[in-house]
C-alpha cells in the first residue's frame, strides 16, 4: 500500500542544484542528494553521481579492505571506529572508459589520497597512490580469510606495493586484501526473506545467545562460490543475500531531515558531516526527522524496490574528527552521547543509538542503474520500529 509519495529529485540550474518544493498532489517532495560508495572499507567515501546496484551494493562498493598486521603476525580486521587515523585517507574513482562497441578502453582505478593530521609537520604534504578497480590477474596472490561478525570470507592479499604504502602512512604494518568474487552471508533477520527461511528473531531470543561483537570467530570459513556479479539473484540459483565488506547490509539509507535535526543539537557555528554516517543514499525532504524509522520499503524509478529490514545502530565514528584523525575534541566529538539521549528506539541495539535504515533490493532489480535526481516514493510503511537481530550483536 502506497502510504506517501516522496519524490526524490535535484534539479539541475545555471546556478547549481536547485532543490524544488511541493508536489501537484500537494504531497511533499523528497531529494535524493548523493549517492556514495566506499571503494576501501573505513577509508572516506566517494560521492558519484550515478550506479549500477547488484544485490551486493552499489557497484564496487567496499570491495577492498584493510586489517592490521599485529606483532604475533596475526590480523585485525581495520574499521574507523577502532582505528580513527582511516579518516585522514580520501579516496576517488575513475571509472572503466569503454568504446561504442562495448569494448574497455581504459581500465578503472581508485586513487587514495593521504594527509597527516592537523599539526603534524607534513601536514601539507599529499601522498597517492593508484589501485585497480578491478585488478584483472589474482590467481598468484595469497589468499586471506576474513571474518567479520561471524560471517567470513576469503579474499586476495594485493602485495606489498600496496601494504608498504599504507603501512607507511599508518606508522605500522597493514596489509590491502581485495574481495574479488567472493561474498559474505547476511545473517539474523536482516534479510528480507528470514521469515520465509525460519530464521530466528530478535523477540526470540535468549539473553544467554546476546553480546559478541568485530572479533566474534566461527570455526570454518566460507568456501568460494561462482558468483555472477551481473545476476539478480547474486549467487546463481541461491535465495539468501550475500554481501561485500559492508558491515551487515548491502544497502544503508539515511534522511537529510534526520541530518539536520543533528545538527541543531551541536553549536550554530557547527554542521554534522553526512558522510560520517557512511550511507549509500542520502534523501532530503521527509517531513520529519528519523520518519525513515518506519519506512519499510522505498520504490525508485516504479521498478527498482529497496526493502528496509533494520535500523543502523551507531558507534563511536561519528565523532572522529576527519582533520586530526582522532576523536573530536568539544561538542562535535560528542555527537554520539548526545544521540543516546532520544534514539535508542531499537530494542535489539538497547545501548546504541539509531541513525538509518538498512537494505535490500529485490532479484528483478539487480542490475539497473540509479542516478541523483531519480524519482522514488516510500511504498511501504511499517507500524511500528523494527527489532535488529544478528547473531551475538543483538543486545
């Protein structure tokens, strides 16, 4: 049942975007600002303007990833929460160039930038570094299990070029590990088909099976699958949903009305960063902040559906200070606790605040585009707020 039209939408002007403001149904129009991805997990995002979307994410979306090489020789795996100093790397991304015939004409490359925090005496100094989008030839390169929130996977270590750069701007040793065709299994009920499958809920369980957390270990990794990354149904013939180095989801969305509401708990001087709530999608024009609590399902350009199955639970990232490197030092730096005050509405994350919802898109989907300026409404509305439940991270 279509509950209310939002119309996301930019218009493009001699002077710029120009938002417009009041459907002829009188409904009130919704924006789509930004798209974005993250093509190096926990590094600083990159804003683009159109995508193709695959039941995994946005196209090349956290595709590689970082982890801490410990004295023992062990691996940690690398987030920005725990490691805020990911916050001083940019990263953008030339896309594929390909000829009228269909033909690559120059492959794609994701260019990091790195600058020394605020203070430090190189802070002028700006390092870079090149990395194939899609390196074409990793069957010589060692492979490297990963497991994040019990739901593992393998993926190629890419060498020393690579891990010597970034150890050399971190100050320890880190290795860069590229997913390559392999994905990892969406656990709990955030799929939009867990009930259908029998999975258990949040409601359902026992304090006995709660807590856990980055580190959580299982005992036997996931083997390699044939991945068709162009299919609308991900792994062939498979119904669960498979995601990249995304923390828990293939899709996050959040509100620009929410961001605002934010952003009036800090100083006048001061405005809250959209990008440190590291969402896909960014939508401005609800009505009210955090009215995407509720929203159950997002339909853009009438064909291309988003299910929305759990609200993002927030940690300590938000408060990182993109200029130091470290967490923010006043107000901004507080942005969190401030947030504990009224939003923790999820009964499944008690402790943590919510900003966001998760998703999916459904199998006839997978392989369209989206653009900024793209028309959508919220389809379905949801009675109440849902309940998070992932294994060992429900609390």
């Amino acid at each position: 049942m279509l509950v209310r039209a939002l119309t996301f939408r930019i218009v493009a002007t001699s002077e710029g975007l120009k938002e417009t403001g009041v459907d002829d149904d009188g409904e009130r129009e919704s924006f789509e600002k930004a798209l974005y991805i993250y093509p190096i997990k926990s590094l600083r995002g990159t804003p683009i303007s159109h995508s193709r979307i695959t039941r995994h994410g946005l196209a090349y979306d956290r595709r590689f990833m970082l982890l801490k090489v410990e004295h023992d020789k062990t691996l940690r795996n690398m987030q920005v929460s725990k490691f805020n100093e990911m916050s001083l790397f940019r990263t953008d991304v030339l896309f594929p160039r390909k000829s009228a015939e269909g033909a690559t004409t120059e492959e794609g490359k994701i260019v990091v930038k790195y600058q020394a925090p605020v203070g430090h005496p190189d802070r002028d100094v700006v390092k870079e570094l090149e990395i194939p989008l899609e390196p074409a030839d990793v069957e010589g390169l060692r492979i490297v299990e990963v497991d994040m929130y019990s739901s593992a996977c393998k993926a190629y270590d890419m060498g020393k070029e690579y891990s010597n750069w970034f150890s050399g701007c971190f100050g320890y040793e880190v290795i860069l590990l590229y997913l390559g065709e392999n994905r990892r299994l969406v656990l709990g009920d955030l799929p939009p088909n867990a009930a259908a499958k029998g999975r258990t809920t949040a409601e359902s369980q026992s304090p006995s099976n709660k807590g856990g957390g980055w580190m959580s270990s299982i005992t036997e990794a996931l083997p390699f699958f044939d991945y068709d990354t162009s299919s609308s149904t991900g792994n062939s013939g498979d119904d669960d949903e498979w995601i990249t180095f995304a923390d828990i989801a293939a899709y996050l969305i959040v509100s620009e009305t929410s961001l605002q509401d934010v952003s009036s708990r800090l100083p006048e001087c001061e405005a809250m960063d959209i990008s440190k709530f590291r969402a896909n999608i960014v939508l401005s024009g609800a009505a009210e902040p955090y009215e995407e609590d509720f929203w159950g399902e997002v339909t853009v350009k009438d064909d291309i559906k988003f299910t929305l199955t759990s609200n993002c639970a927030r940690c300590r990232s938000i408060n990182v200070d993109y200029n130091t490197g470290a967490q923010g030092i006043g107000e901004s730096g507080a942005v969190l606790k401030k947030l504990m005050k009224d939003r923790r509405v999820d009964k499944g994350s008690k402790q943590r605040p919510v900003f966001g919802r998760y998703g999916f898109i459904d199998k006839a989907s997978g392989g369209a585009y989206i653009k900024v300026g793209d028309e959508a409404v919220v389809s379905t509305r949801n009675k109440k707020h849902t309940v998070f439940y992932w294994p060992k991270l429900t609390s």
